[in-house]
C-alpha cells in the first residue's frame, strides 16, 4: 500500500510539474504588444483567441494566442494607458508576470516630417526622449538652443557602470521583418520615433524638434518602452502610425489605429 501511495504521489508531482511549466516551449514566441488607448489595442485583442484579462494596479493585459505562420504565439495585448509613467509602469509589470521574447510598441503619432502623411508608418530604428532637455540661463523665456539631457536615458550595466544612451534602437531583425509586411494605407520607412508627456502642434516648435533630433513622429509612450526593454535585454520594436500631421493640415483620423493594430497582428504573425 505504501509503494502504491508513493507511485501516485510521484505521478502526480510530475504532471504538476509538466502543467505548471505551461511550456513556453510550446509557444512560437511570447509577444508583449503595446497601446495606450482603447482604439490603439482593440483590434488587436479580437484577433486573439481564448483571451482572458488581467489586470495588475491600473494596466490590464488582454492574454490569448495568435497562429502564425512559424507556430503559435502567446500574446499579451498591454494597455499601458497614455504617457511615459504608465508606459514604463506597464513594460516592467508586463516582462515581470510574462517573461515575452519580444516586445512591441504600436499606436497613434503626430508627424514631424515633411515627406510623411497620415497613415505612413513609422519603425523606430532610433527612439528618443524629446522632453529631456536643459536650457542655459538667460533672460529670454523660451530659447531654441535645447541641450539634451541624456541623463533621463541613463542606465546601469552588472558592474554598476553607467551606461549613456543617447538614442534607444528597435531590434534590427524586428525592423526587416516589420519591412516584409505588405500595407497599402500608406508608406512603411524607418525613422527616428520622439516621446514625450507632450502634444505639440506649434508649427515652429515641431520643426525644431525635428531640426534637433531629426524626428519623424511624436508620441508619449515609446522610448519608456524601449528603455526598460534595454534593461531586461529583451527585443523591443517601436511601430507608429502617423494619425495627424499639422505640416500638412491632416486632422486626428481614428481610422489609422486600426490600421496600424493590423500591420502589428501581420508582423507578429510573421514572427
């Protein structure tokens, strides 16, 4: 009698064990993908399947599979709610409940460039916190000579070393695999994706900023993203869609977050 308890306590431990590993191994990739309002994530979270959210504080996480065409993927739909706190807040709870191969930040922008018109998207190959900056002292109120305070961007490597960051990167083998979507709504090029707790439509404001920085979108989420993906070493992508441009007159259009959800399920699909 006691060897038989032992053999199906044995037994059971071991399928404990199989269940609780819930295999990542079984997943393709684990994608923790990013939008700050509802019309930025809904798209994407109906085309999970067997979702189910959850929520830690503020952030929900919107948790399912997508089939892609290199095997299934868990993904976790973040949303991060509006602006550089809640993005950071919501990056760190997402890698720390989910441990993703990948990240991805996705959603609505204003444009900076000339050459680009609503509906264009954006691959962040250089990400940057536009609201860091220092002025020297002077009497004028408002200057233009903006001194980027790098500092904001600072990280620490295991040696307690300071690591300075002027600019963070999208993952290289992210941005050419993003570059194989087919869209048809706009352009796809890569530039430099500016973040800050700020919406700028001043016209001379803008260009300075892009004279700076040569920004080709603004936004309030990406480089928080990008920098907590930096310290965790995990893959990180920025993808923004131009929603408005004021260089070019071009309203708010909804629309773009749609499709700006669907080149991101096309892209994880291709993952």
């Amino acid at each position: 009698m006691k060897k038989i308890f032992i053999m199906f306590f044995s037994l059971m431990l071991l399928l404990s064990c199989n269940n609780n590993s819930n295999s990542s191994e079984n997943y393709k990739n684990i994608v923790l993908v990013q939008g700050a309002m509802d019309i930025e994530v809904d798209t994407m979270i109906a085309s999970l399947k067997d979702v189910k959210e959850e929520r830690y504080g503020s952030w929900s996480f919107f948790v399912g599979t997508l089939e892609g065409k290199n095997g299934l993927n868990k993904v976790i739909v973040s949303r991060t709610e509006i602006g550089l706190v809640n993005a950071s807040a919501a990056t760190t709870i997402g890698i720390e409940k989910y441990k993703p191969t990948v990240i991805i930040n996705q959603g609505t922008s204003g444009g900076h460039d000339i050459n680009l018109h609503s509906g264009d998207i954006v691959l962040g190959t250089n990400i940057i916190n536009i609201g860091a900056f220092r002025t020297e002292k002077s009497e004028n109120s408002i200057q233009n000579n903006w001194i980027f305070l790098d500092d904001v961007q600072r990280l620490r490597d295991e040696n307690n070393n300071f690591i300075t960051n002027m600019a963070f990167h999208s993952d290289s083998d992210l941005v050419n695999i993003a570059k194989t979507i087919n869209y048809t709504n706009g352009k796809v090029v890569e530039g430099t994706i500016g973040s800050a707790d700020q919406w700028n439509r001043e016209l001379e404001r803008i260009n300075m900023i892009h004279n700076k920085y040569n920004t080709s979108a603004e936004e309030m989420e990406t480089v928080a993203a990008a920098q907590v993906a930096k310290a965790f070493n995990i893959p990180f992508i920025g993808i923004r869609i131009l929603s408005n441009t004021d260089l070019h007159n071009e309203d708010f259009n909804p629309e773009t977050a749609i499709w700006c959800n669907n080149f991101t399920i096309d892209f994880i699909k291709s993952l």
